[in-house]
C-alpha cells in the first residue's frame, strides 16, 4: 500500500571508517573459538575479564549507547551477597530452583520491537525460542513475524511453511530487493507471520560480501513494513557472519539462548564483543536486552550451577522464567506447529507463555 520504501535512502548513515570495522566483525566471525576446553566456569571467567583488544574496542565501553547494564554485567561481575557464598549449595539450589519472588514489573517497551534471536553456537534453542516465544507473543494477541535468517530452514518448517514450494523467500529480500512485504507468509497460528528461508541462503553469506551497503540490507527491508508488527523475532543462523551482523544491525534488541550445559557460556565473549562491535558502527541503540536459559534439566547439578553463574554475571536480563528440557518441544517441529498449538498444555508450551508474559510486559 504505502510505498514509502527507504531503499533510496541515504546509506551514508554508515560512518566512514564502518566498512574497515565492520571488515573486524566478519573477519572476527570467521575466528572459531580458540580455548574449547573451558567449563562454563572458567568460560565465564573469560568472559569477565574480557577486555576488548585493539580496534575491537572502538565500539565497546566508552559509554556511547546506552547501555542498560548488560555490558556492564560482563564488566563487573555484581551480585555480591551469592558469590560470597559459594559454600551455601541448599541457598543456591532455591534461589535457581524457583523462580524468585516477582520484582517490579519491567516497564513495557514501546512497540513495535525488532529482536535478534543470536548465539553463534548451534543447538542452543535459538530457532526453538524464536518460534515458539513469537507464537506465544501472537497469542497474547501482538502481530508478530518471524525472519527465518538460517540457511537451515528450520524456523520456516517449524512454522508449518515449505520454503522450496515459494516464489519468494528472504534471500529475494537481501539479494534482489523484494519487498519483504512479498515475502510474508501466514502461519497456522493467528497474528503470527513468517519471512521463510531455504538453503539458497547459504549463499548470501558470500554473495552479500562485495554488496553496496551489505550491513543494511535486512534494515531496509523492515523498515519498509513500518510498525505493521509488534514485535519481530530474527533467527539468526549459528554463526557471525554477515547475515547475523544483518539481523544485529535491523534490531532494536538482541535476545541470546543459552542452552543449560556445559560448555553453555563458551563463545559468549566473542558474541559481546560483536554486538559491541554493531552498536559502535552500525547501530548505536542496540541492546542485549534478554538472555533465556534453555533446555533446562532440573535433574541435572550442572544445569542449575549454569544457571547460576548466568545470572550472576547478567544479572537482571536473564528472564526469570527457564525452557525445562521437554521431548514435546522437539517433536513439535516434524508437525509444522508451535508448541502452543501442537501440546498447549505441555511444560515446553507453559514455559515459552510465561516467557512471552515476561518479555512484553503481558497482552497488549
Ligand atoms: P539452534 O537454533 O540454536 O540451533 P534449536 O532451537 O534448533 O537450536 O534446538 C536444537 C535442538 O534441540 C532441536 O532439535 C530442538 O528441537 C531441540 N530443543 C530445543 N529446545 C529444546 C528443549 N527445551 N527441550 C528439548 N529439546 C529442545
Ligand atoms: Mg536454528
């Protein structure tokens, strides 16, 4: 309808020196972690003591977004009382057993919201989360999409749609200019739509690279549907890539799964430094806004231990509410559906409405 498309908009927004800094952030991206050994513990060691080096730190901590203490989390490991008292095991299961007593109500964030579900880790929960905290958004009745921003798929057939039966699909968006109107598609569920990927994908990780205002291409292409959603959910793929660096730089805020297990913490570093990296050249108001523990096994001393150690070095953007490690929510997927609609009752559907109550703040 209204056709205010902003793609002739001026890409010179981009400072200057962004295409050499932004050279720094896929460069980083393609750097696999060097220490793979690390326990959680040690990894979030790490990342506490992360201390950005060279020119990676032009973006980082010199106060210029407005950082809502997220990156000042991982600068100074707070929440003294509990790391005082390692030695307390029965305080420590409570206070990561229960959820703790309701703080303030978080003030709602004005509409609409664009976040980018990112961790460069696989298998963390990131598509799972996407799909099902946006279905549970769409039920509390916001408009929501889905960007299916991974090669894979899966968040597109998580949703019910065959992207290889479709025309359009977001590599039309990045790489030929479609309007992403075009590319929308329905879901089983009301209010909730989707911008499905296939494989094809895969090649705008490289074909994107020698493109004019690569960066930028998935923030143009939003913007040109205005605030027809509330809320937009970006799957991001497993990786740093341009496509992630995309969906960093369309975002408002930047959502991270962290799958409660060992190793969960590793590579949290290098995804900080990214988003610092974004904020500094391409995004000034991006925000780690929410971390949500995932695949949490309440049998398990370890999964309770990790998340433990998030929470202390988060602190209050790790959501209270944690995805238990359900069956249902991985069979969902094979049957198109959500898990609100495939088992509304089960413990994975409950987990993922508290999640979507927590994260917007309750209906609209
Ligand atoms: P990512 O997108 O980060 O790679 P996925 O969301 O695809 O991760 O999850 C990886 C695998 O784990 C998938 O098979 C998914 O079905 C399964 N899974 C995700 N969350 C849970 C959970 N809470 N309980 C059980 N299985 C889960
Ligand atoms: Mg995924």
């Amino acid at each position: 309808m209204d056709s205010s498309h902003t793609h002739d908009q001026p890409v010179h927004d981009v400072p200057a020196n962004a295409t050499s800094e932004v050279d720094g952030v896929t460069g980083m991206a393609e750097t696999t972690d060097a220490a793979p050994e690390h326990p959680s513990a040690a990894a979030m060691t790490d990342l506490a003591d992360a201390e950005p080096t060279g020119d990676l730190v032009t973006a980082s901590t010199t106060g210029a977004a407005p950082a809502n203490g997220a990156s000042d989390a991982v600068a100074q490991p707070s929440a003294s009382e509990e790391v005082d008292s390692p030695g307390a095991p029965a305080d420590a299961e409570e206070a990561v057993a229960e959820v703790p007593a309701v703080p303030a109500a978080p003030a709602r964030r004005a509409l609409p919201r664009i976040m980018a579900v990112a961790n460069q880790k696989g298998g963390v929960g990131k598509t799972t989360t996407a799909v099902n905290l946006s279905a549970a958004l769409a039920e509390l009745g916001y408009r929501v999409l889905v960007v299916d921003l991974d090669p894979q798929g899966n968040a597109s057939t998580g949703l019910g749609v065959n992207a290889r039966s479709l025309e359009s699909t977001v590599y039309d968006v990045l790489m030929r200019d479609l309007p992403l109107e075009d590319a929308i598609e329905p879901t089983s569920v009301k209010n909730l739509f989707v911008v499905p990927a296939t494989i094809d994908l895969a090649g705008a990780e490289i074909e994107l690279v020698p493109a004019f205002s690569r960066e930028l291409k998935l923030k143009r292409a939003l913007e040109s549907v205005g605030d027809d959603f509330d809320y937009t959910l970006i799957d991001c793929p497993p990786s740093l890539g341009l496509l992630t660096v995309n969906a960093l730089a369309a975002a408002g805020e930047v959502v991270v799964p962290i799958q409660c297990e060992y190793y969960a913490l590793e590579g949290l570093g290098q995804l900080m430094r990214n988003v610092q990296l974004v904020r500094g050249n391409l995004n000034p108001t991006l925000e780690l806004s929410t971390i949500i523990l995932t695949m949490y096994d309440a049998r398990t001393k370890l999964a309770e231990q990790v998340a433990k150690e998030v929470r202390e070095h988060f602190g209050p953007v790790v959501c209270r509410h944690i995805v238990p490690r359900t069956v249902r929510l991985s069979e969902a997927p094979s049957f198109g559906q959500p898990i609100i609609a495939f088992d509304p009752t089960s413990r994975g559907a409950i987990a993922y409405r508290e999640l979507a109550k927590e994260v917007s703040g309750g209906a609209p």
